[in-house]
C-alpha cells in the first residue's frame, strides 16, 4: 500500500522565528552542546528509531540548523544545501506522538538552560513557541481514526 503523505492544515510555521539576539548572547559553542545534550536524550527516548545511527554526527548537522534559526551564519546551508527540512523529513513517519515526545526531550534539555548554554532567559518562550510550531509542521503521517 503507498503511504500517503499528511500535511497539516496550519502549513508551516509563520514568521518571524526566535530572537537573533539568542545567537549573539549564547555564541556557536553552546548551541553544538545543547543541541548535542538533546540528542543524548533522543537517544534514550522511544523514538531513537527515526534518527541515524550516529547521533553526533545527527547533532552537529541539527546543531548547524539551529546556529541560523537563532540568528547565526547560515551554516546548515554553507555545509548541506538549503535546508528544505519537511522535505528532508518526509522519508521518517512523523505522528504527532513523535512530536511530542521530541518536544518533551528538547523541554528537558531546556531546564536550566539559561545557566548550561547561557541561553537568555528572556528568549526562551519564543524559542519554544517556535519549537512547537516548526515540529508541527514535521508531522507527516496523519492521526489514525482511533486518535493518535
């Protein structure tokens, strides 16, 4: 049977996205280690299946998406291409319990993060704001009749 792509009805995210300030405060370096630190969580999570074997390298390339999406060099670009990130999604079956299972690990990651990354405080809710916004437009597979 061909799978049939879901597309949610909210489309994607709308703009703006995080406050640029979130790189100039946080710099490169904490990014790479959040962004690792969350990775470290996926790994224990119930959906390690829909990432690579090697998570690091998963990471530093998730890493150099989120330099730019908080307002950082355009370093997903420079190294991958455009990041086009639905598209590259769309080999993965993404339901919204995977979503929300990802958006509970990067919640975990993001206690404390004010001290950990330096992220700055007063960003954060914009940064999850954006989080749940972008992860919605991931999902790819629609809620089954039963609920999701």
């Amino acid at each position: 049977m061909e799978r049939i792509i879901y597309t949610p009805p909210e489309g994607p995210p709308p703009g703006p996205g995080p406050s640029s300030a979130i790189y100039r405060i946080m710099g490169e370096a904490n990014i790479f280690r959040m962004i690792f630190d969350f990775y470290k969580e996926l790994e224990t999570s119930e959906i390690r299946h829909l990432f690579p074997p090697d998570l690091v390298e998963s990471s530093k390339k998730s890493a150099a998406f989120f330099v730019t999406v908080l307002g950082g060099p355009p370093l997903y670009f420079e190294r991958y291409g455009p990041p086009r990130m639905r598209a590259r999604h769309l080999a993965f079956e993404i339901d919204e319990h995977a979503r929300q299972i990802w958006l509970r690990c990067f919640d975990k990651i993001l206690e404390g993060a004010d001290v950990k990354y330096q992220f700055p405080p007063e960003h954060l809710q914009g940064f999850k704001d954006f989080l749940k916004s972008f992860s919605a437009w991931m999902v790819n597979k629609a809620p089954s009749a039963g609920g999701s």
